[in-house]
C-alpha cells in the first residue's frame, strides 16, 4: 500500500481481556518495527522483525505481549490480560531494511484504552 | 544504543529560522543522525538524516560537526504548521531499532 496501516485506530477494553492489534507494512518493506507512546512521552521500542523473524524483542515490556509476523509481511500484536497500564498509542513502522535514505515510515497508531 | 539529549520546548515566530541542537556524545562509528517530526495523534515523520558535514532537502537542513557528537536541525521561515515534536535519534539508519528520547516541543506562533 502507499503508506502503513494500522487497525483498529481505536480500542477500548476491559481489564484482564485480550486484544490484537493490526499493521500493514508498505509493501515490499522488510523490516517492521513496533512502538508504543503514552502522553507526552517519545515512542519506546517493543519489538523489530526482519522478514518472518522477531530479530530484536528486547522492548517487551512483558510475556503478556507478544508479535507475530508469519508471512513476512502483516503484523499481529498480542496482548494478553490486559492492564490499565497498557493504554497508550501503539505504533507501528517499516523501512526496506537497507536503505538508509528515507528512515523508517510510522502509521498512525492505534489508540489501546484499557478500562 | 547512543542517548541524546536535546531541548525539551522552544518557541519561535512565523517566518524565523528555527535551529534545534541535539547532543549525542557517544556516537558511534556505524550511526546515523535522523530527525524525525510528530503531529499530535500521528505518528513520527521522516524529517532528514546524516553521517557527517551538512545535508539538505526541500525540508530542512542539519549540520553535523566533524566530531559528530552534536547535530543541528535548522528548520528555514517556519510557519504555524510546523508546531510539532522534533526527536533526534542516532542508530544504523533503517536498520535495527530507533531510541527515541522525549523531543523538542516546538510552539510557532503568528
């Protein structure tokens, strides 16, 4: 596609539920980088794949959290029993992996609100 | 991972030159310098990114000392919709993961 997509933009749920959280890549992007900002804050790194593979997951916060990419291309973020500090913006960004040019390209996060 | 360390806020007026420093005392050797810019319930934007000496585009230009360890991001006659949070960030380019810092709020006003 032209850009990242991200789905839902918004997600309210309650405490202790399960939620899944959605990005398409641009096209043909190798690597795939997911962030999460709370208010006020710059994003903080979750987790990088490159290709199928998670190649860096060091930014979990958690083993409730947990990312998948099994074709190489979309990307499922899980989260399990969830917590009210959970909220925040969850973003997610891809770049070609080798080009240094153009940097990485964000979608517009989805908003987790956790009640 | 290098840190950075760059002004929390700045303000600046319609048609001035607004120039951001950002600090990154322990480069190294293999990083980049990228500047990315952030609308509120949007996510980062690609501004620009460097290695050494000065680069321009249609945006913006950054100026890299010779010892790399600061970075100045000079935004040329802004105007009220380039109010938004400038991070600075080193790191290999697009590859591996960005640390991002809090930013420079940058507030123009008319």
């Amino acid at each position: 596609g032209a850009g990242v997509s991200q789905t839902p933009s918004n997600k309210v749920t309650e405490k202790g539920k399960y939620v899944e959280l959605r990005c398409d890549p641009i096209s043909g992007h190798t690597a795939l980088y997911w962030y999460r900002q709370s208010l006020g804050q710059g994003p903080e790194f979750l987790i990088y794949f490159q290709g199928t593979g998670a190649a860096d997951d060091s930014g979990l916060p958690n083993d409730r959290f947990f990312a998948v990419r099994p074709e190489g291309s979309v990307s499922t973020l899980k989260i399990q029993r969830t917590e009210r500090g959970d909220s925040a913006v969850y973003l997610c960004a891809s770049s070609s992996g080798t080009d240094n040019t153009y940097g990485y390209t964000f979608g517009s996060g989805t908003r987790l609100t956790v009640v | 991972l290098a840190k950075t360390t760059q002004p929390i806020s700045m303000d600046s007026y319609e048609g001035q030159e607004v120039n951001i420093t950002c600090s990154h005392n322990n480069i190294a050797t293999n990083d980049y310098i990228t500047w990315y810019q952030q609308f509120p319930s949007q996510g980062p934007r690609f501004i620009i990114q460097g290695y050494k000496t000065k680069v321009t585009n249609e945006v913006a230009s950054l100026f890299i000392p010779a010892d790399r360890k600061s970075s100045t991001l000079s935004l040329p006659r802004v105007s009220l919709s380039d109010t938004a949070v400038y991070y600075c960030l080193v790191g290999r380019g697009s590859q591996g993961n960005l640390i991002f810092g809090k930013g420079t709020k940058l507030s123009v006003k008319p």
